[in-house]
C-alpha cells in the first residue's frame, strides 16, 4: 500500500511518536528538531488528506485493518480535513516560533519537556479530530487536556500554576461529563463508532437516556469551548501560560472542542434531537449573546493584554455557537469559517504579543507581563509589531478586508435569513465592542508618549516572521475566501445532509 | 423496590454527586483531587455495572460457558482508570509546587496573595 | 495594463516611494508631487471613453461566492476621481508649504497616509458594486485616522476617537447589515442602471433599507450624525482641505447619490423620500445656524461642509433627474471653493497664527491673495455667480420646482441668506476694518508661496468651473440618462 493510503494513521501517529523521542533526547535544540518535524509532517499529511476527502468525499481508516464498527475507525470528511489542517498548520508555525520565545520564558533544562508536551498535545488534538470512535475521542482529550496543563504550568509566573490547576480541575470535569455522556450513547446503542452510533440512534427513538447523553456531552464539552459562563478558567490560562503555548491553545484547543460539538450535534444526534426535542439552540442563542457582549464588555477593561485578548476570545466563540444555534446550513458554514479565521487572527495576536514581551525585556531577564502601562508609546519601539497588533485587532472587529469579516458576513447573512433582525443588530454591536477594546490598544501604543531614550529594537525576528505569516494570512483569508469559505460550506452541506 | 432495582446507579449517581460536592465546596486543593477522583469513579461504576450479568464469566469462546459479561466496559474503564491517575498525578504534582510557590494549598490563601501581589504593583 | 489597473498602482507605488524617500524630504515631496501628477494623468485618460459612451472594467477577485472585489467607471465615478486626484496635485502644493511652515512632525507618516487615503477615495469613486464599495469606504476611514490624530495631543486623540467612533460605529451598524440585506433579498450588489432591488419589494422595507444607507454613510455628514467632521478639525489644514471637503466627505455623498441612483433607482424611490428631504433640510439649515455662532475659522467651515453636503442629499432626495445632475455637480463645485476656504484658512494660521474669526480684522490688506481667495470661496459657497456654486444651486432649484417641493425651495432660500450671513462678515472684516492695535506690532506678509499658489489656482478653478461647466455637467447629465 502506498504512504497516501495510510495518511489518517500518519497524521497522529508521527507526532506522537516525536513526543517521547523529544524527552529520549533530553536536549532542547534536537528535541525542537524532531518535534518541529513532526509537526511539519502532521501539516503534509493534513493537506494530503484535506485533498483526498476533496475527492472522496470522506476518508475513512481502518486501524489495524480492523473493520468498523468494531475496530477503530478514522475518519476525515470535509470538517474534519479544515479543523486538521488548522491544527497542523497553527503547530507548523508555533514550534519554530517557540525556539526563540521559550529561551526566555522557561529555564533551559525544561525546553525539551516542552516540546515533548507540545507534541502530545498537538497529538492529543488532531486524534480528537481525526477519530471516528466516541472513546478513542475520551481518551485524545484527556491527551490533549493532560499536556496543556502541564504547558500552562511552565509559565514563569506562579499564577500560571493556579491557572493549570484551576484549568486541570474545570477540564477533568468537562471530560467527565463527555464520558458520561458517552457511556449513555454506548448503553442505548451497544457501539462506539460514531457513524453507527448514528444510525442506531434513528431506531432507539427519542428516550430519556438520549437526551441525557445530549446534555452531558453538550455541557462537558462547553465547558472545555469555554462558553460562557464556563469560561472561568480559560483568561488566567491564557494570560499566564509561555506566549507560544497561548498562542497555540487560543487557535486550537477551543476550536477542536467546537469540531467535537458539532461533530456530536450533526453528526451523531441528528438535527431532530439537538434542535427539536430539547431547548438547545434557544439556551445556546442566549448563553452565546451573553458571551459576545459580558466577555468583549469585560475586555476592555482588562490592564494585562494578554487578559484583555484572552476575554476576547471568550467573546469571539459567542460568535461561533451563535452560528450553531440558528439550526441552518449558512449558520453553520458561518461557525466553521469563523472557527477558522478566529483561530489564525488570534494566533498571530497572541505570537505578535509573545515577541512584543520579550522587546519589553531587557536582555537575559524574564519577560514582564504586557501590562498597559508598559506599552505606552511603544509603537515607536516596534512598528512592526504594534502594526500587526492594529491588523488583527481589525480582523477581530471584522472590518472588510480581514479574514474576521468574513464570517461576520456569513454571521448576519445566517441571521437574517432567519429573519432574526434584533440578532443582525445583537451581531454588530457586539463588534462596537471589539472596537473599543482593539482601540484602547491603538491609543496607548501609538499616542502615549514613550519614556524617554527609547530607540527603536523590534521583537527579535525569528518571532517577527512565524507571527506576520499569521497577520498576512489574516488579510490573504480575508480577501480571497475561496479556501476558507469553500471548505467550511462544502463541510456544512455534508453535516448537514447525512444529519437529516 | 424500585431504588434497589437501579442500586448500582444509586451508588455511582451518590458518588458523583458527593465527588462534585468536594470539588466546588473544599478550598483545600488536595481535597478538591480527592472529590474529582471519587466523582471520576463514580463513573467507572457506570460503565461496569451494566456488563457486568450475574454468573457470567470472561468471554472465553468454549462450549462450557454459555454466559459471560461484556468485556468493552472493563477495557474502555481500565484506560479512564489509567487517565484517572495521571490526572491525580499531574494535580498532586501542581498542588506541590504551588505549596512551594505560595507556602499554602488553601485555595482562598492563594487568590488573598495574588490579589496583594497585584495591588503592591505600581 | 489599463489606465484603471494604473490609476490604483500609482498611489500605492507612490506610498511606497514616499516611505522610502522618508529620510530626503526634498525627494519625499517631489514623489508625492509626481504620484500626483501622473495620477491625475490616468485618470484623465479615462474620462475621454467614459464621455464616449464606454465603462471601463476591471474585476480583482471573489471576495466571497458571487461577490467580486469589482471596478467600473461610471460617470459619476469619473468625477469624483477627477475631482479627487486633481485636487490632490494642489493640494500636495499646498502641504510642502503648510508642513514646512508649521515645522510639524512625523512628515513621511503624513504623506503617505495621504497617498493611502487617495487611492481608497478612488476605489470608492470607481467601485462597481456595493460590497467593494463598503471596503474601501471602511480603508478611507482606518487610513485619515492616522491624520486626523497627526498632533498627537490629548486634542487629537479625543477628536480621533469621535472620528472613529461615529464613522465606524455607524458604518458598521447601519451600512453593513443594509449591504447584506441588498445581497440577501436582490442576490447580487452589482451597481446598475435603474436599480437592482426587486420590483414590488414592501415599502417600509424599502424605507428602513434607505434610512440604514443615508445614516451608515455618516462621511455625508447626515444630522444627527455629523460631530466627527467638526471633531476632525484638529487635523492640520492640508487634511482638512482636501479629506475634509474633498475626498472623504464627497466619498459619503458620493456614495449617497450612487446608491440612490443606482441600487435603489430614482423610480423605486418615489414617495419614500420625503422625510430624507426633511432631515437634509434641517441639516442644511441647523448646520448653517452653528456655523453663524463659531469663531474658530476651521470649525466654521466645517460646519459650513455639513451643511453644504446637506445639499447633495437633499438634491438626491427630490428624484427629479434635474436635482441629481444638481447633486453631482455641487459634488464638483463644493470641492474647489470648500478647499479654497480651507488653504486661506490654512493660509491665515500659517502666516499670522490666527485661528479665530474676530481676529482677522484687517487682514485682508496684508494676505490680499489669501483673503481674495476666500471671497471667491465664499460666493460659492453662498451661490452667487461668477462662482460655481450658482450652477449647482439652479439646478437643485430647477429639480424641486419640477418636483414642487416647496420646502426644498424654502430651506435653500433660507441657508443662502445663513451663507451670506456667516461668510460675507468676514471678508468685510478682512478688508473694511482696521488692523487691531495688538497687531500692528506683529507683521507679517502673505502665507508662503506654495500656500499662495495653491489657492490662487483653485479659487481661479471655482470661478472657471462657473465659465466651462461642460465637462462635469455632461458627465453629470449621462448619470441621469443612464
């Protein structure tokens, strides 16, 4: 059999395996290297598999040779292909950007520790993605979840350990309840594999133990989405983990909670039960309105730019299980797109703030935390930076020409199909918000004077170009929407057509 | 009757709730784990109990056993119970440095501190 | 490579060139000198086909399914982009006189936002449908903060974020959702002759859509939307000259004309206008009676504008083609004498330090040209011929009486006697009153001579557009035909 034949095994399995190599190395430099690798090679693989599920429609993986449904089976349809290929590629930048951030932010005997928990947890996602087994997706969260306490640990702040234990605790329930929830799924139909599950369920007509299954998994798996207001533990995480570990969880680990949601949603319950039998999308309508306004509103008064970007996010995935709630294709396809573009614009916020702390720094000592009073005048410190700071706090706020209005669009196109015009109106005030928190930003670094004798000294560059890849492609998915757009509607109209 | 009929999810539900229960009420971390631990447990019962049939056996395909229980529960709980205690492991290690860290595991000491160190900021 | 390709490139090549030359401010002028001018060249190259009948394309790329990032030059377009990158020559004059004079910072920054700012002004002027339409009206916006804020001063900063604020605020929440609603019910945001919403569509929506338009395009500076334009005074004068009564307000009432006449179509309109009449009307005339209190030049001037802008819509609003040829030529006329106001106003700062309306006694006989320049300015303004601002005005009021919209008729009267009253004081005070003591012992001459130059040149173009109107009115004419 050829390599391509075995690309969905490949996807997982090569960082995996670079996870204990890295900590087999015991080095920092060799341990990036093999990782770094993995990471890259998890990348080709996701992007020979968004190919083939192009052609195919849905690829599906016998592992082991063992036919579903009792073996495990992966499985990479159109959905399944974007979330990879957003995983990988975000891991593909935030590895070598790490080499230079971490120097600083984490003592040099723990670097490969680092990225061995990186490669686990970059292992840990793309099997929740790829993996067609109810468990098998059990087990790649607790994988996932695992590795990112311990990545949120190593920030050099000791609150950073209060948030991973915090995180730890709010995490084990979430997976918890998604266990529970499963053993429910696993009680009435006797399977695991997903698709079949599906097809059971259609015969076990709708009883209680369903519907407990629904809302177990629906509120374990908000819970690790951080939809508010179970959000609690993800602005200290987000504000005192290492730059690139916030980085890289701001793009993917809320994004995969989001695949498994919808995953779950269409996939296996079936728009009937999520949408008809019990109160789901109301509850998901008002708990996501409440995130787009209480989480932006709290921005923007936050005084740590990490904290203030970490709120927005809380804010930001009210935009995406809005999306959800409106039970149609547009709101979907407008979920999936802005589950992507949120994803790469935060990334490169949080890259660009990660290389911005470390200008702050003065050399050899710990990067202070991105405070406000601290980054007064600094666009004349770092131009580059604080530019590309401006572009994505732009995407975030969805004005054209950025990747974030594109899903504004699809948001209020979704919206007003519905004839939702009190939503239409929800949507863009909420985005007012954004403007006042990406503006406190603006004023401060581009109108407060700088302290005296500041000379211009740019974040180091090999911080500078991994995050402005992310700020352009930032504008690139906001002007040419063929990819993202493409894919996230081709995802939606498969959900929703084998949903029905 | 009926409570007894449904024992075993008598028991896990009590479990669970009472784990809960520890994990929102104590401020002390290592109680908090000791509550999440016995609320995970909880659910380790619930998947067991149900394959578990009285006088069945391991599934050994041969002519004189007949009856055996369900082997997918026991194997899908012995990776949870493997997930269990690396999470136990990973927060008892967390709740020692933050020991070493704060010099407390109560966990109003820890916010009392961080909210001093944040106003004796500039 | 045609002249539209071109007509995009060469600002933004000439953005580049600026930033680079940064460090040479000689060279760093003469770029901008030359972008301009070559500028002007192109798209003076398209005015010749477009009076031939032809509508040159240019399609960038899908923005998303169905929905390109589209140019096509219309009529109304190709004057404005004249209007725009012709004024931007002189005014680019004007600037190396200004910035020079005031020693002001942050120069390069300056210039390039500028070259920035005209090159979106022109992706506006040539957008072929609505949704390219809006990205470049929300880049025009991202790209004058910078200006606006140049000062850097608690000032500026305050008066940027009411710039920001009300252009944002209200382009995000009127203008987009009536952008996606035009996609939503008519399928397409193509710019076409006649109007592209479907027939029969209900009027109230018809009316909510046009109030959601009028007040997202807050660069109209439509009441009760206008404070940003007064706030965007702090900017230095060459800003407010040629952003601030050129491009991006005629932007705003550029994009109001075009979406009357070409997305709703002056037919669909019938009977939904009248109480945009009504608001247009009390701006023109609320705005007018502030403008009569201030004493800060600028800020009477910049209520001047919105007033004035007032025009344009209420001219629109009638539906009488007569009134929108009206409409696109008071785009025009405004233009030359509003950024003739402004170089004397500029003029005056530059040379006496004054900001103030009761400080000009006599000044009139140390900046003659200066002070001349402002008359002519103000004839305009006020519609009296020999000044442009007599052609547009007649052909408003030809367009209400056709209609018999008497109050259209009324609030003009009313705003012209208002015009007269705030502009014509000043320039009897400028000539007619004695120089105060306190200022006998300050002298000072006429403003530098880029400055003089650049205001002699529009304030001759004022009284030239009122002689040889035949170009803007033909293209003003095939609008309405088409």
């Amino acid at each position: 059999m050829s390599l391509s034949a075995h690309l969905p095994a490949l996807q997982v399995v090569l960082p995996l395996l670079s996870a204990p190599l890295a900590v087999l190395l015991r080095h920092g430099g060799f341990a990036c290297a093999v990782v770094t690798a993995g990471a890259w090679a998890a990348f080709a693989a996701a992007v020979g598999l968004w190919l083939q599920a192009g052609e195919v429609g849905v690829v599906s993986y016998h592992i082991g040779s063992w036919a579903p449904p009792w073996g495990i089976e992966y499985r990479v349809d159109r959905l399944a292909s974007f979330v990879l290929l957003l995983v990988s590629g975000t891991a593909a930048i935030v590895l070598p950007y790490s080499r230079a951030s971490i120097e600083r932010e984490i003592p040099r005997e723990q670097h490969y520790l680092y990225y061995a928990m990186f490669g686990l947890c970059l292992a840990g996602l793309l099997g929740i993605t790829i993996t067609g087994d109810a468990f098998n997706i059990f087990v790649f969260l607790e994988i996932s979840s695992l590795s990112t306490y311990v990545l949120i640990a190593l920030g050099r702040d000791r609150r950073a350990l209060a948030a991973a234990y915090r995180y730890l605790i709010m995490g084990t329930i979430g997976a918890t309840f998604i266990v529970i929830g499963i053993g429910f799924l696993y009680l009435m139909t006797g399977t695991l594999n997903l698709a079949d599950m599906a097809e059971r369920l259609r015969d076990v007509e709708s009883s209680r133990a369903v519907l407990a299954a629904l809302a177990f998994l629906t509120v374990g798996i908000s819970l690790k989405l951080a939809l508010f207001p179970l959000h609690q533990w993800l602005p200290n995480a987000y504000t005192h983990a290492p730059s690139a570990v916030t980085a890289f969880l701001a793009a993917t680990a809320t994004k995969v909670s989001v695949y498994v949601l919808i995953r779950f949603w269409y996939s296996v319950f079936g728009e009937s039960l999520v949408y008809v039998e019990l109160p789901l999308p109301r509850i998901m309508l008002l708990l996501s309105l409440a995130a787009m306004f209480a989480a932006s509103f709290t921005a923007i008064f936050q005084d740590n730019l990490k904290r203030l970007f970490a709120y927005s996010s809380v804010g930001q995935i009210g935009y995406i299980t809005l999306g959800l709630s409106f039970d149609s294709i547009d709101g979907l396809t407008a979920s999936i797109v802005h589950l992507f573009n949120h994803g790469v614009t935060k990334a490169a916020l949080f890259l660009l703030i990660g290389g911005m702390v470390i200008g702050l720094a003065k050399s050899g000592t710990v990067p202070p935390a991105p405070t406000f009073d601290r980054l007064a005048g600094l666009a004349k410190r770092m131009p580059l930076t604080c530019f590309g700071i401006v572009i994505a706090g732009l995407s975030l706020i969805g004005v054209p020409g950025t990747a974030g209005f594109v899903s504004k669009w699809y948001l209020i196109v979704a919206a007003l199909e519905k004839e939702q015009f009190w939503l239409v109106g929800a949507i863009l005030l909420s985005s007012l918000l954004a403007v006042a928190y990406v503006w406190r930003f603006v004023e401060v670094a581009y109108f407060k004077p700088a302290a005296e004798g500041t000379t211009r000294r740019e974040a180091p560059l090999g911080l500078l170009i991994p995050a402005w890849l992310l700020v352009i492609a930032t504008i690139w998915f906001g002007l040419d929407t063929s990819f993202t757009v493409g894919t996230a509607a081709e995802a939606a109209q498969q959900l929703v057509r084998v949903g029905k | 009757m009926e409570l007894l009929a449904h024992f075993s999810h008598v028991v896990a539900v009590f479990l669970m709730v009472a784990g809960l229960y520890v994990v929102m009420a104590r401020g002390n971390l290592i109680k908090k784990l000791v509550g999440l631990s016995v609320f995970q447990t909880s659910v380790y019962l619930l998947y067991i109990a149900p394959g578990k049939l009285i006088g069945g056996t391991a599934p050994i395909l041969a002519p004189q056993y007949g009856l055996y229980s369900n082997p997918l529960p026991h194997v899908l709980i012995l990776t949870a119970i493997v997930v269990g205690v690396a999470t136990l492991a990973l927060g008892l290690a967390l709740a020692v440095r933050i020991r070493e860290a704060y010099g407390s595991i109560e966990e109003d000491e820890i916010i009392a501190a961080d909210n001093a160190a944040e106003e004796a900021r500039p | 490579m045609t002249a539209l390709h071109l007509a995009f490139l060469i600002p933004l090549l000439g953005a580049l060139g600026i930033a680079l030359a940064g460090r040479w401010p000689n060279l760093r002028e003469g770029v901008t000198l030359a972008t301009a001018a070559l500028l002007f060249g192109t798209v003076l190259q398209l005015l010749e086909p477009v009076l031939a009948g032809a509508r040159p394309e240019l399609v960038l790329f899908e923005l998303l399914p169905g929905l390109s990032i589209a140019f096509k030059v219309e009529p109304l377009g190709m004057l404005f982009g004249l209007i725009a990158s012709g004024l931007w020559i002189v005014n680019s004059v004007y600037s190396i006189g200004y910035m020079r004079g005031n020693d002001e910072q942050h120069q390069t920054r300056f210039y390039v936002c500028f070259a920035l700012s005209l090159a979106s002004a022109l992706a506006i002027a040539f957008a072929a449908n609505l949704l390219t339409l809006f990205l470049f009206y929300e880049v025009l916006t991202l790209m004058t903060y910078p200006l606006v804020t140049h000062a850097g001063t608690d000032k500026a900063r305050a008066g940027g974020r009411t710039y920001l604020a009300i252009l944002m605020g209200t382009s995000i929440l009127f203008l987009l959702p009536a952008v996606i609603y035009v996609w939503h019910v008519a399928g397409t945001t193509d710019f076409t002759a006649g109007g592209i919403l479907p027939d029969g569509m209900d009027t109230g929506a018809v009316a909510v859509l046009l109030a959601l338009f009028m007040f997202g395009t807050a660069k109209a500076a439509l009441m009760p939307f206008h404070r940003w334009l007064p706030a965007a005074m702090v900017a230095p004068t060459p800003v407010s000259a040629l952003l601030h009564a050129v491009a991006v307000v005629k932007a705003g009432v550029f994009s109001v004309v075009k979406i009357v006449v070409y997305v709703f179509g002056l037919d669909q309109l019938a009977g939904a206008t009248d109480w945009l009449v009504a608001i247009a009307g009390f701006t023109i005339v609320a705005a007018s009676v502030v403008a009569l209190h201030a004493d800060n030049l600028k800020r009477r001037l910049a209520y001047s504008t919105v007033s004035q802008l007032s025009y344009v819509i209420l001219a629109a609003a009638l539906l009488a083609p007569l009134s929108v040829i009206g409409a696109a030529l008071h785009i025009a006329a405004h233009a030359l004498g509003k950024i003739t106001l402004f170089f004397a106003a500029g003029s005056i700062y530059t040379a006496a330090h004054k900001t103030e309306v009761s400080q000009l006694d006599g000044i009139g006989r140390r900046m003659p040209w200066t002070m001349a320049a402002f008359g002519i300015g103000a004839l305009s303004m006020i519609g009296l011929p020999p000044a442009a601002g007599f052609i547009s005005k007649w052909y408003l009021v030809s367009g209400a009486m056709s209609q018999g919209a008497w109050l259209a008729l009324c609030v003009v009267l009313l705003s012209t006697l208002l015009n007269a009253a705030y502009f014509l004081p000043i320039v009897y005070r400028a000539f007619f009153r004695p120089l105060s003591a306190d200022d006998e012992h300050h002298p000072h001459g006429e403003a530098p001579l880029p400055i003089v130059l650049a205001l002699s040149f529009t304030a001759a173009g004022t009284l030239a557009l009122f002689f040889f109107p035949d170009v803007p009115l033909a293209l003003a004419q095939q609008l309405v035909k088409s």
